[in-house]
C-alpha cells in the first residue's frame, strides 16, 4: 500500500498525495510541464536538474519504460508529481513500469494529486521551491525556500571527450529525404558539440545530417576546439541560470572569433547571447511542453515547437549592430532565436531535434551542415 506523502510549497500551500518511486525528502524548485506524451523523453532530460516536475497530462506510465527513448543515461528531475500512474503499462517496445525505473534510479514520485490546481499556483504565482515529505509536523519553511539551483552545468556536463560517427546513425526514410532535401556529404562534416546537459537526440540529429560528432566537457578550453579543426560546433542544451557560467561564457567569447559556424540550442543559445554582451532573465513559469508557438519573423510562419527552459534572452538587449532577433514566441514575445552577423552563428531556444511539429523544425540542421559547407576551410 502506497504511503501518504505530502508535497509543501515554499507560500504555505500543502498537496496531499501517494509515494511511488523511490521513497524519501527531497527539496527542489518545481516546475510544470504540458507535454501529452513523452514523459521518459521529460525525465531523461538533464535540463530538470534541481527541479520536481508536474506533468499536467493526467495519466503517465501508460506505455512503460523504452529505453530506445531516453535523452540521457540519467534522470534530470529529481522528484517527480503526477495525477494517476499507470502500473500496468500497454505497449510492444515497453521494458518496463514507471515505479520501478524511479525505484531503481532513486528518484522519489508522488501521484493522486490534484495537478491542475497545483499548475495553477505555478502558473499564476510564478515558479517557486518545494519539499516532498512524510510528516507535517516539523517543516523547515526556511531551508525550502532559500533553496537555489546551483552549479547546474558542472552537475550533469560529462567528464570526457566521445565521438558519435555519421555512420553509427539510423537512415532516414526516403520520404524524409526528398520532403528535407537531404544529401549526406561524402566526407562527413566534423562537429565539435559542447555537452552542458546534453540531449542525445541533438547527437542523432547531426549524424543524420552527415556529420561526425565529437562531444566534448561543457567546459574545455577554447583553444582545444579549435585545435581539432571542426567544421562546426554546437552548443547543448542545459539546466540553471545562464549567467551563471561564468567561464563557459569567456570561452564562448574566443570560439565566436575563430570563423568557426556555431549552432545553439536552449541553454546554448543563452550562452552563445552572453557572450556576445546580451543579457537574460528569469521568466515567471518558463516554457516547458511540446506545444510552444514559435514565429520566424524572416518568413511569418509559426512552428510548434518543444521547450524545456526558465531562462530567456531580453529581447531589448539584442544589438542590432551584431545580430537579429530570428524566432518569437507567439504567447508572450520571449526570444526564442537569433542571427548574428558578426560571426558564422545562429541559435534557437526551442528544441528543433525535438520533434514539437513533428519535423517542423528539423530544417534548422540543414541550416547549419549549408553554414559549414559555406564556410569551409
């Protein structure tokens, strides 16, 4: 029988649920995400570290555990809140059940909550800290809410280089081919991607698109890329305050002189900003989903994109002088992708290898293989 277990947020509002997952206190910012499907694609996500995740969609397990689907080999999030789990999941390529993988993974769960009055206290009050608890009686309202994310990049970044080569990719159906124009290279291009939270469908995306990847630590030295003579290099996705990497952002500084074509996803796009003298902020409830709106403002169209991200670009801090703001979010006019002219670069804030359209976005890395076949050295 599960246990009682009880979810405190840092303005005094208690939900009560059930234990599933692994059992214990944890205390984290909690945030909310609207996808419908794709929950092992949410925990797999090293974007949620430091954070307890609300699915907003009601039932969650319901096909099992794949792990062919797991963005990383660990699991962002380090609670996670749903409204019904299921246990005895339906599914052809399912390896197993949601509690047990949190079980084994040690990640704490709780469900039979009231998750949409919940998301609407985040949605309306702004994101704020949490505790998962088992007892009410002595809460420890200070430490909850003086919890900060910190040092998210050095948590989840690996500690070596990996090459994942072209030839290692899944081939792309022939539909895909001729509706994207694809034309792998015979030569593979050589791509140079900084892992700050890696998404591992980013590394699948490049080598579709012919290119070698090598992954590198979020924080190697500048001179170490561009002494491997990539062609390209990509900037990850990633958890916490942009402007927090402070070393990360100088070594930025150096890679944008080189000539090198640079591409940003998420937090790379945040980071690729500050090192160009832009600035970011934090937004009231972030974007998180399968469903963002996204307009380019170079062709008017709209693309419903996947995001995962708390932090945003000012669009008023874009120099004009150096780039172009490219992508708007429709719901509020964040930016959510820029054009620079000062160097071979661009970056968007949603996740094009995410599959939000389905493949609405995936054009973004033609863009970028055409960029480095344009700046050949």
């Amino acid at each position: 029988m599960s246990k009682t277990v009880y979810l405190v947020l840092e303005n005094g509002k208690v939900f009560q649920g059930k234990g599933f997952g692994a059992e214990g206190e944890v205390t984290a910012e909690v945030v909310f995400t609207t996808g419908m499907t794709g929950y092992l694609e949410t925990l797999t996500d090293q974007s949620y570290h430091g954070q307890m995740v609300i699915q907003t969609f009601p039932l969650i397990g319901n096909y099992g555990v794949i792990p062919a689907d797991f963005e990383s080999n660990s699991v962002g999030p380090c609670a996670y809140i749903v409204k019904n789990r299921c246990q005895n999941p339906s599914n052809f390529r399912s390896e197993g059940d949601l509690d047990t993988f949190l079980k084994d993974r040690g990640i704490v769960g709780i469900y039979d909550v009231d998750t949409r009055a919940l998301t609407r206290i985040i949605r309306e009050s702004g994101v704020m800290n949490g505790k998962i608890v088992y007892d009410m009686t002595d809460i420890n309202w200070e430490e909850i809410r003086e919890y900060q994310v910190t040092k998210a990049v050095a948590s989840v970044t690996r500690n070596m280089t990996e090459t994942k080569d072209m030839k290692d990719s899944k081939p792309l159906a022939a539909t895909n081919d001729v509706v994207l124009g694809i034309e792998k290279p015979e030569t593979p291009y050589k791509v140079a991607l900084l892992d700050f939270g890696l998404k591992d469908n980013i590394v699948r995306e490049l080598n579709r698109f012919g290119c070698d990847v090598t992954i590198y630590p979020g924080d190697t030295e500048p001179q170490t890329i561009i002494e491997s003579e990539p062609d390209g290099i990509m900037l990850s996705n990633g958890p916490g305050d942009p402007a927090e990497n402070v070393q990360i952002i100088e070594n930025l500084k150096v890679l944008t002189k080189s000539g090198i074509p640079i591409f940003g996803i998420c937090l790379g796009h945040q980071l690729l900003a500050l090192a160009n003298g832009f600035t970011t902020y934090k937004l009231k409830y972030g974007h998180r989903g399968g469903n963002q709106p996204a307009k380019d403002l170079v062709t008017g169209k709209i693309y419903i994109t996947s995001q995962n991200h708390g932090y945003a670009v000012s669009n008023e801090s874009i120099d004009s002088v150096l780039a172009t703001e490219r992508f708007i979010n429709v719901n509020d006019g964040t930016c959510e992708g820029i054009d620079y002219k000062n160097t071979p670069a661009f970056s968007v804030q949603f996740h094009p290898e995410g599959s939000g359209g389905p493949r609405d976005t995936e054009t973004l890395f033609q863009r970028f293989t055409k960029l480095m076949q344009e700046n050949a050295r």
